[in-house]
C-alpha cells in the first residue's frame, strides 16, 4: 500500500455519504453532495498522476482504481434513479458494462496477457463523461438544465457502451502492427 493507492482507498468514503445524502436531498445538501463527488472524482486524477510521478504504478492499484470509480458512479446514479432523475435501464447498461469489463480485466487469460490491464483512452472520456453528468444531475439547477443533464447523461451511456466494446474488441499484437505498417 503507497500513497496512491491509499488515496484510491480513501475515495471508497465518498460512496456511503453519497448514498446518505441524497436520500433526502435540500438544495444546501445537494451542493454539499456534489462538492464530495466532485472533491472524490478529483481524486481519481491525483492517485493516478502520483503513481506515475513516483513511480509507484502497481498491479494492486491497476485493480482497486477502476473498481472504486465503478463504486463512486454508481453510487449517486443509484440514488438518482430512486429520486426519478435518471432510468433505471439506462443505470443497468452502465453496470453491466462495468461488471462486464471488471470481469475481463480480474481474469488476464481472457486478453492473453498475466498482466491487469490499465483504462486506456475511451475508457478515461467515459469515465469523465460519468462525472460530468453526475455532477450535473446532483447540482440542485433550475429546471432549464434538466434536458442537458439527461443529454450528459445519456451521453456518457453511450461513451460507456462504446468503450466497453473497443476493450473487448480484439487487439492486434505489436509485432503484427508493426508487420502492417512494413
């Protein structure tokens, strides 16, 4: 355990605060909730940045970083859903993305390879697509942003599918690109 991964850790204490505080969200308690999601979102980027600067990028770390993300998304969108902000299919297509990949990355052998896979780019604008739309979805804004907040909703549905596919899809090995452009 380094400081990244503790920090990744400690975005693990946004999840039930989330959850609590929309329950019965007041327009002061909603800012409140979006300051945590957006101070917990934040650290996504840190814990990912200091691994990298301190050289301290682990196959531990590779693992709980997109597990906790998936907890932190999920968490407000379920409680979204039982405020009737967002659908609840729509909810069901992130997670079964996420439990989809989650699946494909804990069991290397799938992707020929022992190694856990990090996100790679379609992966890192689904995943800011998702805050994005949370964040506009918890805001307490008045109801001229209701249909942005579904589009950025929907949209970051879409990301998530798309990049769900493109990780699945399979990939070609280096030495056969590089065979491809000879």
């Amino acid at each position: 355990m380094n400081l990244p991964t503790w920090i990744t850790v400690s975005r693990l204490l946004a999840v039930p605060l989330l959850l609590y505080g929309l329950r019965t969200p007041t327009i002061e308690g909603r800012w409140f909730m979006l300051v945590v999601f957006l101070v917990a979102a934040g650290t996504d980027w840190l814990d990912g940045y200091l691994a990298r600067k301190l050289n301290q990028v682990t196959e531990l770390g590779k693992f709980l970083d997109p597990l906790v993300d998936k907890l932190l998304v999920l968490a407000p969108l379920l409680a979204l859903i039982e405020l009737g902000q967002v659908p609840a299919w729509g909810v069901f297509l992130i997670l079964a993305r996420e439990l989809t990949i989650a699946g494909w990355r804990v069991n290397p052998s799938l992707q020929g390879s022992t190694a856990i896979q990090g996100a790679n780019l379609w992966g890192k604008l689904k995943t800011v697509s998702q805050i994005g739309a949370i964040a506009l979805l918890i805001a307490p804004l008045d109801a001229s942003w209701q249909l942005p907040s579904l589009s950025a909703f929907w949209v970051s549905v879409a990301l998530t599918l798309v990049s769900g596919a493109i990780y699945l899809l399979p990939q070609k090995r280096k030495d056969e690109q590089l065979l491809d452009h000879t």
